[in-house]
C-alpha cells in the first residue's frame, strides 16, 4: 500500500454525517437501501445504522473489475434484489463512482421497475466520469484518481477487511 486516504475515524464520521442527512431527505414514505456488492457492505452496514427512520435493506451484484485494477467496461448483474421496488424511495449504495458504467446500467434496470424515488449515495466519488445520468445525491468523499482499497472495496478479494481507506501501488 501506499498510503491511508481515509482513516477509521474520518469513514465513521463521515458515515454518521451522512445517516443524518438521508433521514432529512426522506421524511415519509417507504425507503429501501439497496448496496451494491461486493464493495459496499461495510459501508452499508454502517450507514443503516446511523439512518433515524423505517428502511428496508437488500442487496444486488454486479461486476466488472474481476482480479484487474481497470474495469473491464462490461458490466453484468450477478445478483438482482427481491424486494419489490414499485412505489418505494430507493437509495442505492454504492462504494465508489468511477468510470460510471456499473452505476449507470444498475441505475437503469432499477428505474425501470417505477419506483417512487431513485437516487445514489457513494462513499467515494472520483469525478471521472462526465457522463453520469444518475450523479450520486449523497457523497461521503471526494476521491484522489487512484486505485483504492479497505474499508470493503478490494484488488482480488483482498484488502475489504481494512478498517480505512489506502492508495494500492
């Protein structure tokens, strides 16, 4: 590794800022959290629990990095919620916005299915991506251009059990 971007402290503040301002946003209503996996589900399951409203939580999979440090640019759903998505306010989580392409295919197979709101929340945003129909509503941190680790994002399935965030060499 090459250095810490994000330490513990920082992610847990940041996190806890941001719980607060999703139960601003949604005040009434339905709200489903959706985390995109695998690279979200720290950051998800710290979110839920600093969110001070009713939500239901799911999960779906997509990929496109596979053991590379670029993403490949075809993107596949792996994994599709269950829950029913019509009429509902849905959030999906997201650990990191970089080119665009996982967002925006996810973001267009979930609007298709008519729910009430639909918007991003990323822990990351390197602001690549120019394109974004999408952008996220909700950013923890600006991210630097460079590949990062911990804090459940990986290279290979390594690094996700980090307690911060660290620039990979």
């Amino acid at each position: 590794m090459k250095r810490i971007v994000y330490t513990a402290e920082e992610l847990s503040a940041r996190v806890h800022a941001l719980g607060r301002d999703i139960t601003d946003a949604y005040p009434d209503g339905p709200l489903l959290i959706l985390g995109l996996l695998k690279g979200s589900f720290i950051f998800v399951s710290d979110l839920v629990r600093s969110i001070q409203r009713p939500l239901q939580v799911d999960f779906l999979v997509a990929a496109s990095y596979g053991s590379e440090m670029v993403s490949s640019g075809e993107v596949r759903l792996v994994y599709d919620p269950e829950t029913t998505l019509e009429g509902k306010h849905i959030l999906l989580v997201e650990d990191i916005v970089d080119s665009g392409r996982t967002l925006g295919k996810v973001m267009e197979v979930l609007a298709a299915r008519d729910p009430r709101s639909i918007e991003v929340c990323a822990l990351l945003h390197k602001h690549v991506a120019t394109h974004l129909k999408y952008p996220p509503r909700f950013v923890g941190f600006d991210a630097p251009n460079e590949f990062l680790v911990g804090y459940g994002l990986d290279h290979a399935e390594n690094y996700r059990h980090l307690p911060y965030i660290a620039g990979l060499q």
